[in-house]
C-alpha cells in the first residue's frame, strides 16, 4: 500500500477515536458525534479497505475511490440528519459494493453452501455482502423512523444499525485469518485425489471419501468445523440481532454463548493450523480482543436480566466492549490487510500488543470519564496505529 494512503487512513483512525471523546467534553444537543466516530472508522476507512483488499490491484481503483468519497458524504449528511442525501448515497455505496461483489464472486452466494469454496472466500463474501445489506437496511429504518413510522420498537433506532458496520470488517478479518490456516479445499484435493489415469477412477470417487474417512482424517474434520464456525459466526450474528430489537434476553444469552465457542474454536485453529509468521501475533492478538468482546456482551446481557437494571451504571462496560471491538479487533485486522505484503516489519510485537491491549481496555474507557486520560488513550492511539502502520520492513531471510 502505498505510503500517502497508509497515512490518510492512518488519520481518518485516529481523528474517528477523538469524535468517540467529543460527544463527551464537547457535546452538542442536537448532533450525534458517535456517529461520526462510527463512520469514518467502520464505513471510510474499513469499508474503503475492504474493497481496496478485494480488488487487489495494490491502488485506489476509481470504484474504491467514489466509495470513499460517497462515504464520506454519507457521513456528513447522516451527523447533520440531512437524510434524503443519506438515502441516495447509501444506495449508491451499496450498488458499488455490490457490483464488486458479482465481479468478484457471483450474484447468488452459491460459494456459502459449497464445500469446493475455501472458508476464507466464504468470509470474504459475507463481507462484501454484509456491508451492502447493512446500508440498504440502514436506509430501511431512516425511512421507517422519519417517513413513514410503520414499525415502532424502541431498539429499531438508526445508532443501533450504524453499529453493524464494524460487521464486515470482523469478516474480512476472518477471511484473513482461515487464509493462513492450512485446511482450504486445495488441501483436501491433493490428500484425496484420484489418479486421472486409473481404470478404477470412478470407483474411488464413490468410496474414497465417505463418513468413515471424514471422521478418521483430521484435515477434512477440521474444515468442516471451520464451515460449522462459518455458519455460527454469521447466522449467529443476525439472529442476535434479531433478538436484540425484539429484547429476548435469554436468547440472547444462548446465541451469544454460541458465537464465544465459536470464536474459541477459531482462535484454537488458527494457534495450531496458522502459518507462522508475524502476523500471526497481531491476529491472535485480534482474536484475543474478539473473545473479551463477546465476554463483555455476555456479561451485558446478564446486567440487562437483572431488575435492578440501570443503563447509566453499565456504561463502562458497554464502553470496553466498543472499544475492543472497534479498537483492539478491528483494527488488527486492517492493519495486517493494509501491511499484508511487508511482513516481517520492524517493531517489538509483544510490546506493541502490550500497549495495544491498554490502550483498548483500559485507557480508552476510563477516558470517557476522565479528560487527562483520553489524552493518554489518543497519545497510545496514534502510537499504535503510526507503529503498524509505518514501522520500517524488515529484510527478509532466505
């Protein structure tokens, strides 16, 4: 990538942190600054990267950049609730996602039910497809909230939506991660293929691999536990969701325990089966932010059962599970796709995790309530982000 981008990115991350603090000190009573916060780091800088990712050409395309700077618009007029230009925008953004997504993969995800498909390009699709749906719905609700008030649920509100953006960028972190598990399809091929030339082809294509051989090699049973995670992940996050808006918080619970195994389940694939490389730290790394945000959700969801319930009161934990969302999560995942080609680079990972890891969990949060500490949690910001994202590359050895 290329070191201008490297930088503007780098800036919309950490200008998107400070409009996080500026709805706090600096609050405005008739305009949300969380969305902007949302925005520039889910929607810009993530939904810009993730298409950049994608086409893989190593520069902004003209499709990357009107998404970008249709984004950007999207926005400003969503802050200043100018909704009729964030309606065609977002139909905009999505058609751009959208004819990415075809180009790249197919009008019908037929790959998600085929196991010929490597999970990797499973997520990677979810992705893609998560993002357009996720403005298309977003339209949705403005419509239904300003217009035409058809449905009326006190959850179906449009901060709840703007939130599922970070969505896409969890999967195409995903998709990173299973690339560098060894268990993709071409993996499987060559274990159990058949010799073209043989007389007895057709026979060994009938029992070569049936149940027995499924559960008896570990390779193929590992995939189809990946798929199984697969599905979990994403089938699991929209029910949810749905869950969410109809405040069913026992089943919430149950859905919520699903996805902390399964994200268990990937972190425990990825240790064992991933490449070693230095990207392994600082998505494991990621992982590790990913399961203290689905503890965090659990033990929301617990606070909520409770009758002495008192949103107020719950706030710094609603406020560590963002941050390690939005900060600790996804924000390893960018900066590997974003870096992805210079790997091995120059930095002391395990400090750099380390000062992560207090930044997102602990300086962050507590800046919310304290001023001289969201300076703190900016200044180990802009360290983190300007550290992975500009550290020299180091030689590497043959």
């Amino acid at each position: 990538m290329a070191y201008s981008l490297k930088f503007f990115f780098s800036i919309m991350m950490i200008v998107a942190l400070c409009f996080g603090y500026a709805a706090i000190y600096f609050p405005l009573e008739n305009y949300d600054f969380e969305r902007l916060h949302i925005f520039l780091f889910n929607l810009c800088t993530g939904g810009t990267i993730l298409l950049y990712f994608t086409e893989g050409i190593g520069r902004i395309s003209l499709r990357t950049g009107l998404f970008l700077a249709l984004s950007l618009f999207y926005a400003f007029f969503a802050f200043f609730e100018i909704y009729p230009m964030t309606i065609i925008i977002s139909l905009g953004l999505a058609s751009i996602v959208e004819s990415l997504r075809i180009e790249r993969f197919s009008i019908f995800p037929s790959g998600f039910f085929s196991m010929k498909e490597s999970v990797s390009a499973k997520f990677h699709q979810a992705s893609l497809l998560c993002l357009s749906i996720g403005l298309i719905m977003s339209t949705a609700v403005i419509i239904n909230n300003e217009y035409i008030h058809a449905v009326t649920m006190d959850k179906l509100v449009l901060n709840t939506f703007f939130l599922g953006f970070s969505f896409p960028l969890s999967l195409i972190t995903l998709s990173v991660i299973f690339s560098m598990i060894r268990l993709n399809s071409d993996a499987l091929e060559s274990q159990f293929s058949c010799p073209v030339s043989s007389s007895s082809t057709r026979l060994c294509q009938q029992e070569e691999i049936t149940i027995k051989s499924i559960l008896s090699n570990p390779t193929l049973s590992n995939n189809i536990v990946s798929v199984a995670c697969f599905w979990a992940i994403n089938l699991g996050v929209i029910i949810f969701f749905i869950f969410i808006l109809f405040e069913k918080f026992y089943p919430q619970l149950v859905v919520t325990s699903i996805l902390f195994i399964a994200v268990i389940t990937v972190f425990r694939l990825y240790r064992k089966f991933g490449q070693k490389m230095q990207q392994k730290q600082f998505l494991s790394s990621g992982i590790g932010f990913l399961i203290a945000t689905a503890i965090t959700g659990i033990v929301y969801i617990f606070y909520q059962m409770s009758p002495e319930y008192d949103p107020t009161n719950t706030k710094w934990l609603l406020r560590i599970h963002v941050f390690a969302s939005l900060y600790g999560w996804n924000l390893c995942g960018l900066a590997v796709i974003c870096r992805f080609q210079d790997f091995p680079i120059r930095l002391h990972s395990g400090l750099v995790i380390a000062i992560h890891w207090l930044t997102a969990l602990v300086l962050a949060p507590l800046g919310a309530n304290f001023a001289f500490v969201a300076i703190m949690a900016v200044a180990g910001y802009i360290f983190i982000v300007l550290t992975l994202f500009f550290s020299n590359v180091s030689k590497r050895v043959s």
